[in-house]
C-alpha cells in the first residue's frame, strides 16, 4: 500500500507561450491602379508567403468623402508621398528577413520608391486598415465587392470617378466609399460587379 504517497496523473497541463511573431511591411510608393495589383499578384504568387496586400490610392480627391490615405498613414517611417502599394510579411525574425529580401528581388522593384515597416509600425498600419479607420467618420455608403483579382481594375474603371476606394486581398476585396449613391447608380454598380464575376 502507498498510503498516499502517490498518484496517478491523469492531465498535465502546461503553459507554453509563442515565440514573439515579427512582421515587415513593404510598401511601394506612388503606383497607380493600372500597376498596383499587379506587384499585389506577384507578391502573393511567390514563394514569400504573403498575410496582406494591399492598394492605398490618395485618388481621386472628392470633397464628399472621409477616406484620407495621406491622414491615416502618417507614420514616420512612410518615406515618400502618393499611393500605398502595401504587402505583409509575417514569422521568426529571420525568416521575415529573408523573405523580405527576396520578395524585394522577385519585385524588381529598385528603381521604385519604398518604405519598410518593421513590426510595431507595420501591426499599427494593418490595424488601421482591418478597422477601416479611414472610413471611420464618414456619412457616406460604404460598398464592400468580393471579386477575381484580375478583374478588380476593370471594375475601378467603370466605377463613378468621383467614389474613393482601396483594394484589399490582392485585389479580390475592393472597398468603395460612395457619396450621393442613388439607388439607380447602385443598380448599375451592381451590375458591373456581377458581370465581372464578382
């Protein structure tokens, strides 16, 4: 007999906690619709594996809308004016490393203007990108389109000129802020959407 002495364990819970993730942030300055998804697509088809991509465009400028870009994104490591072409990298430090140095290769993009976020700039920008900060005060219609990402600049093009927006996903999630949508404008809209598979 043990006389108490011993017992049988039947669960043994221990407490292990992640190693602190890093994340890099990669954005390319000043790119227009017509380019941006595709750097967007060509970071997501590496080897890199991508947790955001993202196009920011400060255009067009419309007095009846909230979203500011250049307001929302005012950090101190942002270098440069214009659009945000941004793409997220995300693990161990040196993992991040690496594969931000490679994806910055497979871009070919040395001869674009670029900041590199490290990880408490680039969680604060994806933050504010996640809660639609921008988007935040405005009174306007807020259009959320899930569509192919081949199709995301075709739709930019035939949306009204006037309607700010930002691509998310690589493309495949398009936000639109549109000031004074008629019902008539919407059904076209919509439309549109369908038609491009969206």
């Amino acid at each position: 007999s043990s006389y108490g002495t011993l017992a049988a364990i039947t669960e043994i819970t221990f407490k292990v906690l992640p190693a602190a993730d890093q994340s890099k942030t990669l954005v390319i300055h000043n790119l227009s619709v017509d380019y941006a998804p595709e750097y967007l697509n060509k970071a997501i088809s590496s080897s890199n594996d991508i947790s955001g991509a993202s196009f920011l465009p400060i255009e067009p400028y419309c007095k009846n809308c909230e979203m500011n870009i250049e307001k929302t994104f005012k950090l101190n490591d942002l270098r440069y004016k214009g659009s945000l072409t941004a793409i997220r990298i995300e693990g161990s430090q040196n993992s991040v490393n690496e594969r931000m140095k490679n994806l910055q290769k497979e871009l070919k993009i040395f001869d674009k203007k670029i900041s590199v976020l490290e990880t408490l700039q680039s969680e604060i920008f994806w933050k504010k990108v996640k809660n639609l900060e921008f988007l935040s005060a405005t009174k306007n219609n807020i259009l959320r389109i899930v569509i192919p990402p081949s199709e995301c600049i075709n739709l930019i093009h035939e949306i009204p000129k006037q309607f700010k927006y930002f691509l998310d996903w690589g493309g495949a999630l398009v936000w639109i802020e549109a000031c004074d949508l008629s019902e008539q404008m919407f059904e076209s809209i919509r439309k549109k959407v369908v038609r491009h598979g969206g």
